[in-house]
C-alpha cells in the first residue's frame, strides 16, 4: 500500500523516505525504454553543451551531476568535455546503483547515447564511452543544501567549483516546499563557476510520484518558477516546455520543463 501524505502537509526534504528510495523500481518505471521527451531532452542538451565548446580546445576539469539518482543520461551528456564528473547522490541505494555503473553500464543506457551520438564530440569517443565513463566519473553520496556550505570548517570548498552542471527533476522533487525548491536550484547554481554551461529539468505541476510502493513529495512548479529561480544566475537562459501528451511519464504532472544556458560571471549570486 503506498504511503502518501496528506494534500495540505508540507513534506519537506528532511521528511521524505530517501533510505527506501528504490533505484530498480525507478529504473522500470522511467528509463527501460527511451522516451520520447527524454529523446527530445536529450537532443537540446546535446546540442546546447557541443555549440558551448565548439570553439574550445580544452575539456573542463570538472563537471557534476546534482541528485543523480538512477539517471545517467545527463552524466553521458558532459562524458565528452569532463575530465571528472561527479555524481551527488543522497539516497543510499541509488549511491549503490551508480557506484555499480561507474564499473560498467547497463545495455539500456545504449539508445539514450545513440541519440547523443548524433553530435560530432560524442561520436569520436564512442568506442571508448565505457572506459571513459569509469574513469571520469566518481560518485558523492550527500545532501544538496548543504553543497554550499562546505569549506567553512576546513573542508573543501564547493561554491563555484564545477565548470560544467546539470540537475535533472531535484529541486521540484525533493519536497513540497517552494522555499525548498529556490533554495536547491541555488545550491546548484552557486555551485557553478562563472560561465559554466548548465542544463536543469523539471516536473511540471507534480503533486508526489511513486517509486515502487512509497510516495515522494514534490512541489508544483511552473515554467515561469523556474525562469525566476534561474534568473539571478545565469547570464544567458533558454526555457522549453514539453507539454504534450506523449511528453507525459507518469500520472500527476503537466509538462516537462527544461532549462539550459551559462552561469553568469558575478560571484555575488
């Protein structure tokens, strides 16, 4: 029987059920097969971070996945520009999972890297994608809010680390707070250095999902929430929104979000 949450109880990230978070059940549901808003995802990413680096001849050092969870497509979409990637992960058994496939994918990450392989900077390093992806991506089981905070007692510092970042359907999915949700798009910006390309997904107008036989909060979020999320941060933005039927993985939600662009140059924000 699912455990759901009353309608007018706020939920916030403390309170969900992160050590039951059950990757396989996730997996079944969202990323056996290739959807097709994943496709489409996939594509404008792939094409936004290989129009950044056209004209750069070095790879960044660093690139991050924030709430990876058990979704790797938006490491495989900084594989060919990162040096190292980090997977910041909370849920232990999804930190289980990646750390699983940073020793070798599963087959059914093929078709979502077929999609990217439609780009050039993907293509050249497709023989050797397995091998790369092991040895440059690393996982960090951790909380989000507490990414900006490190390096004040001693440990290392995060806030502008990372020269590259994406943050796939976490800050609406984390909670039912929308104070929540500013604050976790803000962890994953401030952790950006200036000019870092970046893509962040969102659920639109998601009242909870279920991953296996528990609820999850999450936080109704419009495109216009996250363009103001955004805006303080990024000097260049581009919004989509993917409303259509067939753009629908689950019941509970309206629309598919995308944003993609550049960390601004200040470091105020």
């Amino acid at each position: 029987m699912t455990s759901r949450a009353p309608v007018d109880t706020c939920v916030l990230n403390s309170d969900a059920p992160w050590d039951e978070f059950d990757p396989s059940a996730y997996l079944a549901q969202n990323y056996r097969d290739l959807l097709d808003v994943d496709a489409e995802i996939l594509s404008l990413m792939r094409d936004h971070f290989s129009r950044h680096f056209a004209d750069q001849a070095e790879r960044p050092i660093l690139g991050i996945d924030i709430g990876a969870g058990a979704n790797l497509y938006p490491a495989l979409a900084m594989l060919p520009w990162c040096e190292e990637i980090t997977l910041f992960e909370r849920a232990p058994k999804n930190v289980g999972y990646l750390q699983e496939q940073c020793d070798g994918l599963d087959p059914d990450w093929d078709a979502f890297w077929k999609v990217l392989c439609e780009s050039k900077p993907y293509a050249d390093i497709d023989g050797e994608r397995t091998e790369r992806f092991h040895q440059t991506v690393r996982v960090e089981e951790g909380n989000l809010f507490e990414l900006g905070r490190r390096g004040l007692f001693g440990g290392p510092a995060t806030r502008g680390k990372w020269q590259m970042g994406t943050m796939f359907f976490v800050a609406e999915s984390i909670s039912t707070s929308h104070k929540e949700f500013r604050q976790a798009v803000r962890c994953f910006m401030r952790s950006l250095a200036p000019g870092a390309p970046f893509a962040a997904a969102f659920m639109e107008g998601s009242r909870g999902y279920d991953v296996g036989n528990r609820h999850f909060p999450a936080c109704d979020v419009d495109e216009a929430q996250v363009k103001q999320s955004l805006r303080k941060f990024a000097g260049e933005i581009e919004t989509k929104r993917l409303g259509e039927v067939s753009h629908m993985v689950r019941p509970g939600h309206t629309g598919i979000i995308l944003a993609y662009g550049k960390r601004n140059q200040g470091r105020r924000s």
